[in-house]
C-alpha cells in the first residue's frame, strides 16, 4: 500500500514536470498527464485537509479544560463523519446546482444525480474527476461546524450540538458557498474568496458568535469587575493542533488551485506559509507588548490569524501584500480576543477572533492587495455582508429553536462536574487508577461526587 503509494506520487510530480499545467483553457482539454497530476494533487490535498480535523480536535481539547476533552473529540468525530454523508446526500449538490437563479438551487439528492459520475477529464473542464470533487469539497464542508464547536465548548447540550451541526453543513454552508463557487450571484458581481476566507472561515465564525452569544460565557468566567482566565488542560495538544493545522492548509490553499499547476500551485503555498509566520510574530509582538510576558496561545492563534487571512487571496496578491496581511491578521487576533472578553462573549478556544474577525480582514485584503485590477474592495464588502446577513440569521434561528425545544445548556451541575462524566459517563485521562482516585476521596462513585469538588480537579 505504502509503496504504491509511493509510486503513484512519484509520476504524478513526473507527469506535472513533463506536462505543465498552465490554466487549462475551457475549450481545451487537459492531456493525459495533466490529468493524472491533477488527480492526484487533489486528492492528497484532500486527504491533507482531512488531517486538519484532527488539528481542530487536539487544539480545541489542549485548550479547554481536561473535564470536558471526552466531550469534544467526540464532537469532533460526529463532525466530521456526519459532514461527509450530509454533504454526500445533498449539500454537494446544493452547492454547485449547476443552472440556478443565482440564490438557490438544487441538483437532486446523492451523489451522481444527473446518472453516472463523469470521471474522465471532460469534468468540469479543469482535468478532475467528479469523485475527486466531491471528496476535496467534501472535507472543507465540516469545518464551518468544527469552528462553532469550539466557541461553545464546556457548555452546550451534546444532543443539541449535533443537530446544528447536521443542518450547518448539510444546508447553510452549502448554500452560502454556492453564491460563490456554485456560480451564483456574488461570483456574478465579482466577489473573490480563493479558498474559503468567508465562505468557510467567516460563515463558521459568524455561526460561533451566535452561538456563543445565545449559550451565555462558562460558569465563573465574568464577574461584575473582572474576567476570570480559564486556563486550557495541555498548551503542548494545543501546539500539535495548531500544526496539524497550518500541515493541512497546503492542502485547503494549494488544493484549491484546482490543478497540479506547479508555478501556481507553489506560488500559493509560499504566500500561505509566508501569512502564517507573519502572522505569528505580530501575535506574539503585540500580545509580548500588552501583557508584559510572550503568550504562547496568543502565538498559536496568530499562525492561524495569518492563515485564515491570507485563505481568500492566496492565489492574487504579491508576497509583500501576503506578509502584510499575515501582519495585520497577528495583531487583530490578539485585540479581538481581548474585545470579545470585554464585552463578557465566552469563546473558550478564540475561535471567533481567529476565524470570523481575521476571515473578514482576509477577504477585504483581497480588495487591497490583489494583483487583479478586476477585484474590487466594494464587491468584496458586499460579499461579507450577505454571507453576515445569511449565516447571522440561519444561526440564530437554529440555535434559538433548540433553546426553546431540547434546551441548549447543560444544567449548572453538569457543566462544573464536567461534560465527559455528565455527557459521557467516561474520563479522559485515566493514569492507571480509572474511577478509583475520586471513589477513595469522595467515599462513593465518581458519578456521584460532589459537582463543586469535581469541578477543582481541572
């Protein structure tokens, strides 16, 4: 397997090196080369963006409190393999409708509902596959709901989370990114968004933000006079996540040139990486100059600063405009995590700052310092409103609905005993003693021990 593998990655970079893709031409279609190459570029890209799911897991876990780590891989894991078959039976094809008003369209349920899929390079006239698509487009999909997931985390009822996140990627991402990639009526108007500044990053933050808003901050967290810092069970998972995650983004980037086109394909890996670590030093700069000491989960979210930002031009701007806008992102981050805890919003992982703050900040750069004179600043303002206007809606409707019907918050008691006992019946870590540490403190089951004694062990 591995050696295959191997080979196949081999002639694929041969093949690109052989039969350089320029962009392919509509009425022109690829050769044999170019369509292996860009097969296999995108579905490694896929499987690179794949990876960032687990990136998502361990920074959401390392930064939240040990008591509730059971609670959200689960979450994470629900994410992910639940995306993939909603998006499987209808998002696919409520994203890219084909013929459509612009606004909403739908091409039928499942996958290959116009018959069989086309797999061979006539598809799409870009030299993929249908199925290679699907499955690139398919990973992007979940990660509007992962990023909510950790703006709610250590409060919200398991149940109710993952009905939102059932009707987030199976129905509101979908539609709001056929506007764009579907065709529809803000591609029309000009709007850019390479690889998902809003239509993944800030669709998802704005979703966080009612979220968080709706739930109300943890237990503790605010006072009349001053915000309580909650700190995270393990800075090294956060460390890994955050790597994982900038690992996985040559694939959101590079993958989303939708070819093996080298000269392309680098460029927009170099402007990604480039983003990242400016983005990383002005986190770490400006937190180092507020705080007094250097923050290491400010750092951590200044590299993700950088790259949300950079996510919308990757493929347009100039490395400088690319390093400026790493720069810029570093530091919004920083100021809107501090912003969000003046105004009492709770968001455990700083996941609206990163995504929905630096997401917007991305796709009006493109407006800035695009090399296209096609771009406009104005189009591109336009863009973020009506995807604010659509998600804002969508998820307050969603998560109001909830509150009414299942509830949306678990009780007081659950939430300082912790998720993974209250939602789960389980611990996370179990250092060779399972149950027995609290049934020798506590005179009884673990299940059974005082919430408010529970809720000090984290």
């Amino acid at each position: 397997m591995r050696r295959t593998l191997t080979v196949s990655i081999g002639l694929a970079l041969l093949a690109a090196v052989l039969f350089p893709a320029a962009a392919i031409a509509e009425d022109a279609a690829p050769t044999a080369g170019q369509f292996f190459a860009n097969n296999v570029w995108m579905m490694v890209c896929a499987g690179l963006v794949f990876i960032m799911h687990l990136g998502f897991a361990t920074l959401e876990s390392g930064m939240t409190r040990s008591k509730n780590t059971v609670n959200i891989l689960f979450k994470n894991t629900f994410i992910i393999s639940a995306g993939i078959l909603t998006y499987a039976l209808g998002g696919f094809n409520l994203m890219y409708p084909g013929d459509f008003n612009g606004f909403l369209g739908f091409a039928g349920m499942g996958l290959e509902a116009f018959g069989s899929a086309d797999n061979t390079a006539a598809y799409a006239g870009a030299g993929y596959t249908y199925y290679t698509d699907f499955l690139f487009q398919a990973m992007f999909a979940a990660t509007a709901a992962t990023i909510v997931s950790g703006a709610v985390a250590e409060r919200i009822k398991l149940s109710s989370f993952m009905i939102f996140a059932l009707i987030f990627v199976g129905v509101v991402y979908p539609i709001a990114g056929s506007w764009k990639w579907g065709g529809g009526f803000l591609d029309a108007m000009g709007f850019y968004d390479f690889a998902g500044s809003t239509l993944v990053h800030s669709v998802g933050g704005w979703g966080a933000l009612v979220g968080a808003l709706v739930l109300g901050p943890r237990l503790g967290k605010y006072t009349k006079t001053r915000m309580n810092p909650i700190p995270g069970s393990s800075m090294p998972m956060a460390a890994i996540g955050v790597f994982l995650l900038w690992l996985g983004w040559f694939g959101f980037n590079g993958g989303s040139v939708l070819s093996a086109d080298p000269a392309l394909t680098s460029y927009t890996l170099v402007t990604t990486c480039v983003a990242a670590a400016a983005g990383a030093l002005a986190a770490m700069t400006a937190s180092w100059g507020l705080a007094g000491k250097p923050d290491l989960s400010m750092s951590l979210n200044g590299i993700l600063a950088g790259l949300v930002g950079i996510t919308a031009g990757a493929d347009t701007v100039t490395l400088v405009g690319a390093v400026l806008i790493g720069l810029v992102a570093g530091v919004l981050v920083v100021f809107s995590v501090l912003f969000f805890d003046r105004i009492k919003i709770d968001d455990p992982v700083g996941a609206i700052s990163v995504h929905l703050t630096c997401g917007i900040w991305g796709t009006l750069a493109v407006g800035i310092f695009s090399m296209n004179p096609e771009h406009s600043f104005v189009t591109q303002l336009i863009g973020v409103g009506a995807y604010a206007a659509f998600t804002i809606t969508c998820a307050a409707i969603l998560f109001l609905t909830l509150k009414a019907t299942m509830g949306l918050r678990v009780s007081e008691e659950e939430e300082l005993e912790g998720l993974d006992l209250a939602e789960h019946g389980a611990h996370s870590y179990d250092f060779g003693g399972g149950t027995r540490g609290f049934e020798d403190e506590y005179g009884g089951a673990a299940r059974t021990a005082p919430a408010a004694a529970l809720a000090t062990e984290n």
